[in-house]
C-alpha cells in the first residue's frame, strides 16, 4: 500500500533526520534518507545566496505518493538515474533531465515506486540571480531564453529530454567533485552554470526562430519522412538529434529546417506528440497501468509523465485511463 503525504508533510520527515556528520560544514549538510520512506541519503549544498544544489540516493520501502500545491517556482534543472533490478541477472536503467524556468507551477500528484535505485541531482535558482549571470545578454537573446523567467502568477516553462553526453560529464563531475571548503562551492557552482548553459544550447537549436532555410531537395525530403518514422518507432528511446541526422544522412541543421518546413514542427515536438498520442492509445487499451504506459513511451519517472500528459490532453493519465475504461465496459 502506497504512502500518502502532502508535499509539507513530506519535507518535514527529513527535517526531522539529524545530519549524518555530527559536524557538518555549515553549507553543506547530509542527512539519512527518513527510516519510514525508504534507505538512502538526502544532501542539501548551499552554493551562495539564491541558488542550492541537492543530490539524493535512495530505495524507497513502498511507493510513495506526494500531493503537491500550486505554487511560485524558482528555476530547476533536475536530473534522475533509475535503476530497477527485475532480478539477478538483469536490471532496468535509464536516464531522465527536466528543466523548469521560474513561474507559477500547477499543482500535481507525483509517485515514486518502491524498490528502484534512485539518483537525483537538482539545482534551484532564483530568477533574480539567473538575471544577474544573464546581464545585458538576457535583453540582447532570443525570445526562447526570455521565456524561462516568467511573473509569479504566469504558468512556467518546462522541457524533459534525455541528457547530452556533455550533460552527463557534467553531472559526474558535481559527483565526484574533489574539492572543500570554499573551493567545492566555486567549483559547483562553475558546473551549475556549465549545465545551464548546455540546456540553453539545446533550447536554442529547437528554436523555432531560426532563419528560414533554402528550398530542400527531393532527396532531402525522403530523409526528413525517414527521420519521421524513426521518431514514431523509437518512442522509449527516442535518438538525440545529433544521432538521428546521422542515420538519415542529413546534417543537424537541415534536419531541423526541413521538419518545420515539411511538419510544420520540431523534432523534439515530433516525438513529445508521437510518445503522447501513443501513450493515450495504451491507457485507452486498458491492459497497462500508468507506469508501464509512461516506460513504454520513454519516461523513467512516473510524475513527469503525468505532468506531459495533463498539458497536452488536460487530464491526468489515471483519470483519463478510468474514464474510457468505465465508457468501454
């Protein structure tokens, strides 16, 4: 049976854990994981003022469901490892980031199951020192970059994808960072920045204000159709765009050109729809449960797919999975 706690209730449980160093540096404090949800640890790295680095490792005991409020939301980048052992031999692994700008966040139910390894590395940020790094460049960038910092009473921007490669050294570098003191804080906080600037380097190339390109070839066509086909049948493993261009012998920047011209959309929107529209196919079908459904069409966590579903059909995937279940029966 799964444990139901408001999102207050839940922070308070590690509030109450004692840090794991009896002296712990002032800006850097590790505490257990709470004994009454799972088995880990929760480490909170204040980096200076405006902006904290998290990082959790934990195996929950059952799954964990946490009622989250609407609320004012700085900005987040926040990536996951999930690893499930099926059994001796085998295991489940995959990688997952989420990037939210600053705004009004909606609420939600989110649900961690028990029995996965779970590695979680975030970072929150305050939209007045995001502004602050930004400086005259915020002004002078695209509408896109704009977008991540929206008033408190406006919905915030939200992007999920797979990490880059360069994202994931990144991240095992903020892991295994060899550094104390004031150095670690500098340190970090240089990876902080490094990981925004990698997300606003793929923001930028699915722009969809990028100059308008010359007349594709026929040949050209045929390999953006490819492209295409490809996305619809590699839901739960969508290709990168780099590697996708590849396979269809195209470079990144035609391929990103030729699909507004030719689908009247991105690449990466092109999968978000087809994992979507396939998602509902599945709940609609009624032999899978919401976290087989949001594997089977790439998401390793439960809680960001619900939040893709709602904004694309309005509806939650449980809700929407009951109701044509209860019409078809």
């Amino acid at each position: 049976m799964a444990i139901a706690l408001s999102q207050s209730d839940y922070w308070s449980l590690f509030r109450e854990t004692e840090p794991t160093d009896p002296e712990p540096d002032s800006f850097d404090i590790t505490r257990s994981y709470p004994a009454t949800l799972g088995q880990g640890y929760y480490r909170e790295i204040h980096l200076r003022n405006g902006l904290e680095l998290a990082i959790a490792n934990y195996q929950l005991h059952q799954d964990v469901i946490v009622e989250v409020p609407e609320r004012e939301h700085p900005l987040e980048y926040e990536f996951t490892v999930v690893q499930e052992h099926l059994n001796q031999q085998t295991c489940f692994s995959s990688e997952h980031y989420f990037f939210s700008g600053s705004g009004l966040a909606d609420s939600n139910i989110c649900e961690w199951l028990a029995g996965w390894q779970v590695l979680d590395v975030s970072f929150h940020l305050e939209p007045d020192l995001f502004c602050t790094w930004m400086g005259d460049r915020l002004e002078q960038t695209s509408a896109q970059v704009k977008q991540l910092v929206k008033a408190l009473n406006q919905a915030r921007y939200t992007h999920d994808s797979t990490p880059t490669v360069a994202m994931q050294a990144a991240l095992q570098q903020i892991l295994h960072c060899p550094y104390t003191g004031i150095t670690q804080q500098i340190y970090l906080e240089s990876k902080v920045w490094e990981l925004m600037a990698l997300h606003l380097e793929q923001m930028l190339q699915e722009s969809p204000y990028d100059p308008p390109s010359r007349a594709l070839k026929p040949e050209d066509i045929d390999r953006i159709h490819h492209a295409k086909e490809i996305l619809a049948q590699r839901l739960n493993d969508p290709p990168s765009l780099n590697a996708l261009a590849r396979q269809v012998g195209l470079n990144e920047f035609t391929l990103k050109q030729g699909f507004r011209q030719v689908f009247g959309t991105t690449v990466f929107g092109c999968s978000h729809h087809y994992r979507m529209e396939r998602a509902r196919e599945l709940l609609a079908a009624g032999s899978l449960n919401v976290t087989e459904v949001a594997r089977e069409v790439g998401f390793t966590n439960r809680g960001y797919f619900a939040a893709a579903f709602r904004k694309k059909f309005g509806v939650n995937p449980k809700a929407y999975s009951l109701v044509v279940n209860q019409e078809v029966g």
